[in-house]
C-alpha cells in the first residue's frame, strides 16, 4: 500500500455515536488524534500526487494548517471539502476562495455563514454568501428533504429518487453523498446528474445497517436511481 501514513504512537480513530430515534447522531466521542499527525510536512512530501490527482477530497478533522496548505498548494487540482460539523466547520471560513466543492449540511452551513438556511429563499442568500467568497460548487444536504444545491449554472432542491427502507442509521450517508459527487465530477456527469447519482449513494448507505454499506458499488446505485 502506498501514500497512507502509518503512526507508531497513536491509535487508529475511533468514533461512537448514541442516534435519536431518526436515527440521527444524538450525542458523540471520538478519538481523532491521529489526524493531526497529517501535518503540512507529511502532505509536502506527497505533493506531486495531490496536484496530479483529479480532484482532492478533505474534511475539517484535519488541522488548520494542514487545510490551509492544501487550499494554497493544489494550484489547479480541485479542492472538495466535507464541513464534519457545526464546531469544525469554522475552520475553513478564511479558505473558501480555493474551495471548489462544499458539502454541509444546514447547521454547518449556518456556522460558516451565520445565514439561516432552513427556508428555499434563505438558502439562495447563504448561497450567494458563498459564491462570493470564492466557493464554485454548493451542496447543504436536507436529510429526507434531499440537498439543495448552487453553482455558476442554477440551483435547485433535489429531492431523493426513492425513500427506500432506512435502517435507522444516518451514519456515513454524508460520506457516500460526497463520494457521489466525486465520481460524477471525475466522469464529467452533468450537474443534476451528479446530484441525482450523490443522492442515491446516500439512499443505498441509509438502507444497510453498517455505516459503509458493503452492497455499495456503481450498479447498485444506477439501480437506486432507477
């Protein structure tokens, strides 16, 4: 295995979660400490990978210093950034410029921008709050309403495909969302497709009871979309 840190002094995270009965995160501990061990040196030494990858994909458990090198040094690389959380999101306020794709949901979104977004017409303002900063590619994701999302070509409120049986778990439906939209943009997929594509892969996590779906694959999300 190449270009993956190995630490010899801090153990792998570790992250536990008590859900509501939506089964949405109620109250959390975690053990990331590791994380910080991604620091500016170990992503300099691996630079010439990020810059010639596709696209590069962070979040905010990662060290400011650390986020801050990767919004300055990709050069052309397109920087996707998941917010984690209303407390971490703040760490990339002053870093919007070089993001090209935000994910948040609408607590994190509020955090970074201080704009309410839990009506449409209130989520055009936090959208242009963002654009003018510099971010290309908004998405706030909605729960079981769906996302809205904005870009220089529209916005809009994608609502899920198929509500399909929810396992009670919302664990790493986010995570799957962001991967969607990784591969639409590696694969040039228009903008409702790729949100269309997102939204199903978040479908498909949502229905297993593991946080990481082991039925995930490209096939079975065509087929949710269907």
């Amino acid at each position: 295995m190449q270009h993956v840190l190995v630490s010899d002094s801090a153990p792998t995270s570790s992250y536990v979660s008590t859900l509501d009965r939506s089964g949405d995160m109620h109250v959390a501990i975690n053990d990331m400490a590791v994380i910080e061990e991604l620091s500016v040196g170990v992503l300099q030494s691996h630079q010439s990978i990020l810059r010639e990858a596709e696209l590069v994909v962070a979040d905010t458990n990662l060290p400011v210093e650390a986020l801050t090198w990767l919004a300055e040094s990709l050069n052309k690389t397109p920087l996707f950034i998941d917010t984690v959380s209303a407390v971490k999101a703040p760490k990339i306020r002053s870093l919007l410029g070089s993001i090209h794709t935000l994910k948040a949901n609408e607590p994190e979104a509020e955090a970074l921008s201080g704009i309410s977004a839990r009506r449409q017409a209130d989520r055009r303002r936090l959208a242009d709050w963002f654009h003018v900063r510099g971010v290309e590619r908004l998405f706030v994701t909605l729960g079981k309403r769906g996302v809205f999302y904005s870009t220089a070509g529209g916005q809009g409120l994608e609502k899920p495909t198929q509500a399909g049986e929810s396992s009670g778990n919302t664990g790493g439906a986010g995570d799957a969302f962001l991967a969607g939209l990784a591969l639409a943009w590696i694969e040039a997929q228009p903008l409702q497709e790729s949100v269309r594509f997102a939204l199903a892969a978040a479908g498909l996590t949502l229905s297993d009871d593991a946080t990481s779906s082991i039925r995930m694959s490209r096939s079975a999300v065509e087929r949710a979309m269907a």
